[in-house]
C-alpha cells in the first residue's frame, strides 16, 4: 500500500471512547502491525514530521517527497519487527527504532546508487545530526500525542469549571482575573485549579509513556 502524505491528522481531546489496548497509536502498531487504520493515522501525523525534517536537510520538494515516503516505509518495517523492552521508556524505544530506520534508507540509497541531486544537502542527510534531528522530530509528534490523550482523561477526571478554567488559562491566554470573572470564580481558586491540571497531566503523560501497551483504566 502506498503512502500518502497529507496534513498533519487533529486528534480531539475531548472523545471519552478510549481504546481497549494500547491508548498511543504507536503502541497500537507494535501489538498488532495488521492494523490498517493505525497505520493511516500514523502516515497523517508522522509524515509531515519527516517531511520537515527533509526540507531542513535542504532537500528539494520532489526530493523530500521521495525520501519522506522511503523513510516512512523504513520506520514500518523496523516497528513490525524490533522488540520492545517494557521496563524502558517508550521514547527511546522510538528514537532507537528511528535510528534504525535512517541507517536502513542510507544502507539502501548507497546500494542504489542513488542521490538527491544536490550534494550539499546529500551530505546534510547523511550527518550524524540528520539522525538526531529525524529522531527528535518524530518524539515531538510522540510528546503531542501523549500530551493530547492525557488531556482527554484528566478532562474526565475534573469538574468542568476547573478544566474550563485551565484552558482559558493556557489555550487562551486570558489573565487569572479575566478567567476569574468570566467563569465567578475566585482568584486563588483558578490559581488552584490551573496546578491541579497541570500536576494531573503530568502525572498522566508519564504513567502513558511508561506504560504505552496498558489497557485504558475503565470508565
């Protein structure tokens, strides 16, 4: 099946369906790689990191496209088949597999003989900081993810004035005494209620990242 790339999927946070295994969508494609669903999403969220990691090597559009959709299917193959070490982070695992991926589109290009047309921005692609870089692009979009999915649980979890307070906190940008007003809360109370959500999400991404094949606590 071809990949294609697309902009970057938008997960809502506020859908209580949460899923019966893994709730990371790249857990979901370790515990089973027949999962078509999970592999779509995965193209529409992280190819747009691999794209922008191409165009910061300095790669043509046609180029970037080409090596985006090598990269890709490299990282598909690696995920299928590398094993993961539960008692880790999940973050390595992902950067590990990554590194893996990029040395595998290298060792293939080589073989080939193939290059992108530019040599300056061949060389960039082949420098140990491309790897870094690749590797970092694809944690953020793993960092947004978790951070999205945890907002969904703690939003549960949270009378709807306190979560209400912290988005208008945060998303919004309004003052503790605009948010105040609007909401007939207390100053101090949208004090409170902005380190309540931030210490639950916290606690959450990281119980999320450590644990990214647990099943979904019941509702």
């Amino acid at each position: 099946m071809a990949l294609q790339l697309r902009p970057a999927g938008v997960t809502t946070i506020d859908d209580a369906r949460f899923p019966a295994t893994s709730p990371t969508l790249l857990g979901r494609l370790r515990q089973d790689p027949t999962d078509t669903a999970a592999w779509s999403t995965f193209v529409l969220r992280y190819g747009p990191r691999v794209h922008a990691w191409c165009r910061r090597c300095r790669l043509q559009e046609a180029d970037a496209q080409d090596v985006t959709q090598d990269v890709l299917v490299k990282l598909v193959v690696r995920m299928r088949t590398f094993s993961y070490d539960r008692s880790g982070s999940f973050r390595g695992w992902l950067k590990t597999v990554t590194y893996h991926a990029w040395r595998d589109y290298l060792h293939g290009q080589q073989r080939a003989g193939q290059g992108s047309g530019d040599s300056a921005a061949l060389a960039a692609l082949h420098s140990l900081e491309a790897g870094d870089d690749l590797a970092r692009h694809l944690q953020e979009e793993f960092d947004l993810e978790l951070l999205e999915e945890a907002a969904g649980r703690v939003r549960l979890r949270v009378k709807p004035h306190t979560w209400e307070a912290y988005r208008l906190l945060t998303e919004e940008s309004l003052s503790v005494p605009e948010v105040a007003a609007r909401l007939g809360m207390q100053a101090a109370m949208v004090f409170v209620a902005r380190s309540k959500v931030k210490r639950m999400l916290r606690e959450q991404v990281r119980q999320l990242e450590r644990a990214p094949e647990s099943p979904a606590p019941g509702r």
